[in-house]
C-alpha cells in the first residue's frame, strides 16, 4: 500500500514550463496511493491541458469559477474542504505574488485564499523573477502565513539562464507531501536537516612520475549535483572530490583530493555519516612504486613497464559492517556490457545497498556529458530510470535518499 494511501491532494497547475512536470507529479501520488483532483489556471492551460490532467488524475478538471455546473456540482469552499493538502505546482512568480495578496481574481487563487488546510507551494520562474525583491518579499509573507515551499533548484532553465528556479522534480515534492501528510505536521522544506552526508566525486589521479599519472574522463557534474542535492534538502554535506573543473557546490564542505588514498583518507576523516554516496571513478589501480624523477626517454630504449597493484575500495571500505556504518551506502556501476546483471553482481560485491548503474560506453557519453540513465539497484529489485539530465537524477536521488531515511526500520526490510 503507498505511502499516500487514502490521501487527498488538490494540484493547483499555474501557467510555467515546469507545468509539464506536474504531470508526472500526479502519476507519483497516484502510484502512492494518492487521489489528486487538479485547478488549473488560464495560463496553466497554456502548457497542458485540462485532459492530460483529466486523463491523469481520472478526474474532472476545475478552471472557471463562475461555471454554473462546477458551482452546483462543487463550489470553491468544497474543493479546498475535500483535500488534505493543497500543493501549487508549478507556483510561478504571479500565482505566489496573488497568493501574498490576497486576491480571489481566478478560482485557483480563490480556493488559496479560502482553504483553511496545509498549502505546499513549488516554486518555478525564470532566475531574475525568483531572486526579484518582491518575490522574495512574498515567499517571506506566505512562508510567515504557514505556507511550505519546495525549491526551487538550481539549474540550467528554459529561457537559457542558469540558476534558482527550476521547479523541484516530482520525486522530491512527493518527498515533501509525504513528510507533511505522514506526521500531520507542517512538511519539513528540508527532510535531511539533522542528517550527514558524504559523496565523492570525480577521477582519481594515480601518479607515474611527477609530471604523468593515470586517470580517466570524469567531470564530477554527476556527483557535484548529487552532494548540492543532498544540500539542498537540507543534509550537512562533505564532498570529496578528485580533479575536476566543475566548481564547489555552494553550501557544501568541499575537500579536494587527487589520489584513491587520498580520497579514502579524506572519507574516513568526515567523521559519522548517515549516508554515503559514492559517484567518484576512483582508479582502480595506482602505480606499485611511482617513479620519484620524470621518466628520460631514451632512444631506441624498450618503453618502461609499469607494474600497478590495486587501490583501496572505499565504496566497499564504507559499506563494510560495524558500528560506524552509515544507515545507507549508495554506490555507482559504471558499466560497458552486462550493464544491470554486472550492477546487481557490483552491489553484492560491494556490500553496499543501492547501485546507480550507469552505462559508460564512449557512445552514451555518460562520461563528462550533461545526462545520465541509471537503474537503481536494491535488494529488492531495479528500477529504470529515464533519461535525466545529471541535476535531476540527483533530485531524485537525493528525493529518495530522504524518503528512505525517514522511514521505520520495518518499512525498510519491506523495501
Ligand atoms: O563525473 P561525470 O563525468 O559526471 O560522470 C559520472 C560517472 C559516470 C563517473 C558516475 O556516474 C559513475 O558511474 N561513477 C562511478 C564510476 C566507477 O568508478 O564505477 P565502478 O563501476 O568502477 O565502481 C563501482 C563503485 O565503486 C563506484 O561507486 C565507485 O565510486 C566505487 N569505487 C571503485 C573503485 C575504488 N577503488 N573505490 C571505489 O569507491
């Protein structure tokens, strides 16, 4: 049975790009057991329409407020009556300035003003609009009203800039709906506050001589945005990253490294972690003894042979049992064949919980590029993500990070 089972959710669609999201919100509630019945408003129809919303939420569609049929059959008051929570989504930078207002000028905005149950609201607009003074002046205003918000995230946005205000991703709203209706308190903005995480990010660099060493194409973006997510939702971060270009998520404890032994060293040193993720591409092996003086070409001399021995494995390192074990170890499989057998064969290995498999073939260009396709392995099954761009399976990850932490042990040997 899901999580929201039973639960009643008035979606309130306003008028953004991000409305195309809520679709798949709704799909996600429902699969939890959810009834989502949706208002959309005049904008919102400009982005979706009444019957996907209809077609999803297998239920009618409210718009107009001055609609004869809809006032006989369920006036405003009732909409807002029949829900156990109201989430906007997306609430874009006019629906959150009507909501500090006051004003009843559409039905959505109505059935806002009139509710008296708990408002979750989603932030998404463009990156000049979210950081405007007078947005932010009435997220303080609604914020001090009671109203709970969920993002916005950072990221690259519709209108090509960069920043906050993409909407959340449906895991992570789900994320927030749940901890709101499942303690019947406000929902925590921030379900990892209190937690500690660890992540690692990027290559390795085993060094040959001091001028030559051994790596590979890792960028770090998957594992930066999985350690700003974790951030974002509140976690206390420590990120441990090989080189890389990519800069220092804001907000996070950034500790640089170049080699395994480093990387290992600096994550024995966070100290106690609630959930590890390791993303990093640690090399899995260093130079026996690396040479103290750049190796000399000599003419018509045979080329050095290199003898290597196997770096420490600190996914397996962190997944070992004991008492300093964090209650989650994720780790990442980066696989060129046999991708999800070789994954569930990683994970046992590994000892770890989850697997993010991952494939890392020069075509899917997994490797440096900007999205990623993953199979999150469990004990108990995989499930096939889609094709997400790296943010967003970290959004994601990073949703269900939080949903299974704040879970009771026995709903976790369920899961
Ligand atoms: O950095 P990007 O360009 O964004 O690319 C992201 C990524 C492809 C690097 C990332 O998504 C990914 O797959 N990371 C794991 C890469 C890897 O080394 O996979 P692996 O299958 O060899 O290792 C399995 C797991 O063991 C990984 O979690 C790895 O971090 C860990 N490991 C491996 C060896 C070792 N000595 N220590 C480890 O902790």
């Amino acid at each position: 049975m899901g999580m929201l089972h039973g639960k009643r959710i008035l979606l309130i669609v306003a008028g953004g790009i991000a409305a195309f999201k809520s679709l798949e919100l709704i799909r996600r509630l429902r699969e939890r057991g959810a009834s989502v019945r949706c208002v959309l408003t005049d904008a919102g129809a400009r982005f979706v329409t009444p019957l996907s919303l209809q077609a999803l939420s297998e239920d009618r569609v409210y718009s107009d407020m001055f609609s004869l049929t809809d006032e006989s059959e369920m006036g405003h008051i009732q909409l807002s009556r029949d829900a156990d929570l109201l989430v906007v989504a997306p609430a874009t930078a006019n629906i959150l300035a009507r909501m500090a207002g006051g004003m009843a000028d559409d039905l959505a905005a109505t059935v806002l003003l009139a509710t008296d149950k708990p408002v979750l609201a989603a932030p998404a607009m463009n990156v000049r609009m979210w950081t405007h003074a007078a947005t932010a002046a009435n997220v303080e205003t609604l914020k001090k009203r009671g109203v709970t918000f969920v993002g916005p995230n950072d990221g690259a946005m519709a209108c090509n800039e960069h920043g906050p205000g993409r909407m959340s991703e449906p895991e992570e709203i789900v994320a927030a709906i749940e901890s709101m209706l499942a303690a019947g308190r406000p929902p925590l903005e921030r379900p990892l506050a209190g937690k500690r995480a660890l992540v690692t990010s990027g290559p390795t660099r085993e060094a040959i001589d001091p001028v030559r060493y051994i790596s590979n194409h890792s960028s770090g973006k998957q594992g930066h945005a999985i350690a700003a997510a974790l951030s974002h939702l509140g976690a206390e971060v420590t990120l441990v990253s090989g080189p890389v270009a990519v800069a220092d998520p804001p907000g996070v404890r950034t500790v640089h490294v170049d080699s395994a032994d480093q990387m290992l060293a600096a994550c024995l040193g966070a100290g106690a972690i609630d959930v590890a993720v390791c993303a990093a591409a640690v090399a899995d092996w260093k130079m026996a003894k690396p040479f103290s003086a750049k190796i000399k070409k000599k003419p018509g001399a045979q080329p050095p042979a290199l003898a290597l021995e196997p770096n420490p494995d600190i996914l397996a390192t962190l997944s070992k049992s004991g008492a300093g074990r964090p209650a989650l170890v994720v780790g990442f499989a980066a696989e060129t064949e046999n991708l999800v057998a070789n994954a569930i064969d990683k994970r046992k290995g590994k000892g770890c919980d989850w697997i993010l498999a991952n494939d890392v073939s020069p075509a899917a260009g997994t490797f440096g590029g900007e999205r990623n396709t993953v199979h999150l392995i469990s004990a108990t099954g995989v499930e096939d993500w889609p094709t997400l761009a790296k943010d967003e399976v970290a959004g994601r990850l990073a949703a269900r990070i939080a949903l299974h932490l704040a879970r009771p042990r026995s709903a976790e040997a369920a899961e």
